[in-house]
C-alpha cells in the first residue's frame, strides 16, 4: 500500500500557537527490534513536515515549542474512562484514531482523522459524532487506504471452505503416509469457484475490491447498491441488483460491505443493523458461505443461528470488535452475540476480532502519513480533505482522495496524464479501430488472411491498452 504522496510544500505553523494532536491508535503495525509495534516510519514522516513526535501524554501545553504540531502517541489508551480523562478537557487539537471509540465527552476542537473508511467509533461531539454532521469541528477519514487488505482476507475466508476440500485431513493422512491416491482420492470430489455466484452488498471501495478479486476466480458477481451506481456496476462486467433479496437469490457466497448507515438518534439503532436477516439468509443457495467483514450489527444473530441449524448456511466467517473488561473481564462488542453461536457450530463459524482490516502494517502506516497530511491542512491551510458530514464554516473543502487504483476515476486523474501518456493511448485505440474495421468490413470467409498477417498485432494492441489503462488508473467509475 502507497500513500498518496503530499509533495507541496508544508505552509508555515501560526508561529504563536502550539497544536497539539493525540494519537490514540497504533501507526505501525511490525515489531521493531525490542518486539514492539514500531511508529519510526509516521514519525519520520511527521518530523519530515516540522512536527514533533511525542512518546507520552500531554502534559503542560504552555511548555510545548510555539509554530510547531505535536502528536503524542497514546495508543494504549482504551476504555471510556482512560480517554474522557485524557481528552475530556479540550487540551488536545485534533485526534488520530484507527479502531478505538471516542466517547461524546472527548474534546477535540479543530478536527480529528479516522485511519480507514468508516467512522462510526469517532463518536465526538465536537464534530457532531460518528456522522459528522452538527459539530463545530472537522471529521475526516482515509478512505480506500485498507481496501485491498480487507478484500484479500474476505477471499481468504472464502478459500478456507470453497472449494470444500477438507484440506487439513488430507495433509495429516498424507504426512503419516495413510493414503492411496489411486483408490482413495475419488472420495474427496469437490467443486472449483468458476462459475459459482458472489453476492456483494455495497459498491464502496472494499466492495468493489472483492469484486474484482472474486471475478479474477472466475466467479459470477451480483453488487446491490444505490441505483445511481447501476450504469458504472454493469460497465464493469458485473451483475446489479437492485434488491437486496434479488442479489442473494441463488448466491453460494454473500459478502457485505455497506456499514452501518446512519444512527437513529431517538433509538440508537443504526439503518443497516440486522440487514442480512431471515429472508436474505433464505435466498441463497443450500449450503452457502456468509462473510461479514465489515460491521458485527449487519447480520441478524439469531437468524444465522437458525441457517446454521438447518444447513442453509454452510459457514460464517465475521469479523468484529471484541472488548475485554481489564479489571472484571466482561465482555462487550458487536461480536459478542456471535459467541452465542459457538458452541453449537463452533466448527462453522470463524470470528475474528476486527483483524482483517486493521492488522496490515502498509497499509496502518500509509493510513497513518495521510491522516498527518490532513491534520496539517487543516491547521496550516483550513483545507479539509476525505471530509464527513458537514464542513464547518471558515474550511475549504477538497474532495476525497484514494489511493491509486482504488475507488472512482476522478476527473483530474485524466487532467493529470502527459502527453505522452494521452498519445499512446491515442496511437492504441487508432491501431485498434483500424483493425477492426478492415474485420468488420471483410467477409467471414476472407477473415483468414487478416487474421493470420495482423491478428498478433490486434491482439497485442488490446493487452497494451488495458495494461496501460490499469497502470495509469483509469478503470472504474467516474467521478466528477
């Protein structure tokens, strides 16, 4: 995972002000030489800009260096109680957070960063919570930074059980040499992925990433999602359905990336809790394999249980946060009703503790760099990117960013190819066109000739031109 790079200059700090940001989540993900989680690449990178990087708390914000930001990197900082007490009070600027919730009463008067694409646990009033919208502050995230990383786990997930060989068996028959491929083998028949159908709820970044993954297996894929995606969806090579029951008809495989939606502020309830229910669960295929990886409250509990009870549902593999209770060890967490399912199908289940996206070092760190990039813009530029909900007056906001290849062509990506870049794309469509023409005027019969003396050349062309069109980003939907 690449960062995108911020090559522009970094503006002057207000040289009477000292900022002050806390990072509450880790920024580096491998072990350096002590085995510890190693944050030298984000410190480098914050010190690279004029910053200070600061291994404690804040103490006293009088004593901090003026015209500088400083980070202090917290990230054992947990509970509700352990962040009210450190950030209750406002002394902190801005925040960083990756996976840990920030309670209401947290204190962040200009911004705080979500490393990722959701931002249901940015739950500080100061820019109105989890939605963005009222506050006086600045929500932002970092979308597209763990797509791939996600999207590669829920093709793990899937690969685990599909095909169903009972991979593990085989290996411990054959290690202790208790197997005869000729007579034993044939006991094991399976089926391949080619041809089977993937249901994906949601074309977002992560969405869309399993998409293309699950098309590189050959597999059939449907996407429900908003209508206004339908004509990009379909551009792409891949089924729409505009309803949700009608994507999971005859799915062998749902996946669901669309997140929690909005929050009931009367009930709490979010508009996507409890989306994969009874019914949904009903119309895929006898035996099908369930993946959520993406929010715990999708996916009806007690409507899994009964799919799992009956074989409707061959396999569940989710992916949510677990909380432990230091001091009393309880529990809490969207997975926790999950745990309810394992002791009668421990065997089918497969929970994992909001790992897939949040356990790539590349991909913390590079979601790390940008968040800093932001925070900084906000200070020195009141220039707002990757915002959500609403920007508060006095901001200038720049639109989302991705990293490359992930998400919708922007249309500066096409402002920003060289003319050089334009003219070989120019000179492949032209040898293309031509080629095709002289096809599509000769008789079927007189093709031969064609084939046999420019066929290599039509052919070479075409691979030329969708491996430059990947390289340069230009596949996807466009985005204005």
């Amino acid at each position: 995972m690449t960062a995108n790079a911020d090559t522009r200059p970094v503006d002057p700090v207000d040289p009477q002000h000292a900022y002050a940001v806390l990072v509450c989540d880790l920024i580096g993900l491998r072990f350096d030489a002590d085995g510890m989680p190693d944050p030298s690449e984000v410190r480098a990178h914050i010190e690279a800009k004029g910053g200070r990087f600061h291994a404690t708390g804040l103490g006293d914000k009088t004593a901090l260096e003026r015209g500088r930001v400083h980070f202090f990197y917290q990230p054992d900082l947990s509970t509700r109680e352990e962040l009210i007490e450190a950030a209750g009070d406002g002394r902190y600027d801005a925040v960083i957070a990756a996976a840990t919730f920030l309670p209401a009463e947290t204190v962040f008067p200009l911004a705080g960063v979500r490393i990722g694409a959701g931002t249901g646990n940015m739950g500080s009033r100061s820019w109105g919570g989890g939605g963005g919208e009222g506050g006086t502050a600045v929500l932002m995230n970092t979308p597209g930074i763990n797509s791939r990383a996600t999207a590669q786990m829920v093709m793990k997930a899937i690969l685990k059980v599909l095909p169903d060989l009972p991979v593990d068996m085989l290996h411990e028959r054959v290690a202790r040499g208790a197997f005869d491929t000729g007579r034993e083998l044939r006991d094991f028949p399976t089926e391949k992925l080619e041809g089977k159908t993937i249901a994906i709820v949601g074309y977002g970044n992560i969405g869309r990433e399993v998409a293309k993954l699950a098309r590189a297996f050959c597999m059939r894929v449907v996407i429900h999602a908003r209508p206004r995606h339908r004509e990009w969806i379909e551009a792409e090579g891949f089924a729409y359905a505009a309803d949700l029951a009608d994507a999971a008809e005859g799915a062998d495989v749902l996946s669901v990336h669309v997140g929690l939606g909005k929050q009931d502020a009367r009930t709490g309830r979010y508009a996507n809790a409890g989306l994969i229910g009874a019914e949904i669960l009903s119309r895929m295929n006898k035996g099908a394999v369930l993946v959520n990886y993406d929010r715990g409250e999708l996916v009806d509990v007690t409507a899994l249980g009964d799919a799992l009870n009956t074989g409707q549902v061959r396999h569940a593999a989710i992916d949510a946060d677990l909380f432990r209770d230091a001091s009393t060890g309880t529990l809490s967490g969207p997975m926790l009703p999950y745990l309810d399912l394992v002791e009668r199908h421990g065997a089918r289940l497969e929970l994992l503790p909001h790992a897939a996206a949040d356990t790539d070092h590349p991909s913390r760190v590079a979601g790390a760099k940008q968040a800093v990039d932001q925070i900084f813009d906000v200070i020195c530029r009141k220039s707002v990117t990757n915002a959500k909900g609403t920007v508060p007056a006095g901001y200038l906001s720049l639109g989302a960013t991705t990293p490359a290849g992930i998400g919708p062509v922007a249309a500066d990506r096409l402002l920003k190819l060289t003319a050089g870049e334009c003219s070989e794309l120019a000179d492949l469509c032209d040898r293309q066109s031509r080629l095709w023409k002289v096809l599509s005027e000769t008789l079927p019969p007189e093709r031969g000739a064609i084939v046999a003396g420019q066929g290599e050349d039509l052919v070479r062309s075409i691979d030329r031109f969708c491996l430059l069109a990947e390289k340069l980003n230009l596949r996807g939907p466009f985005q204005q």
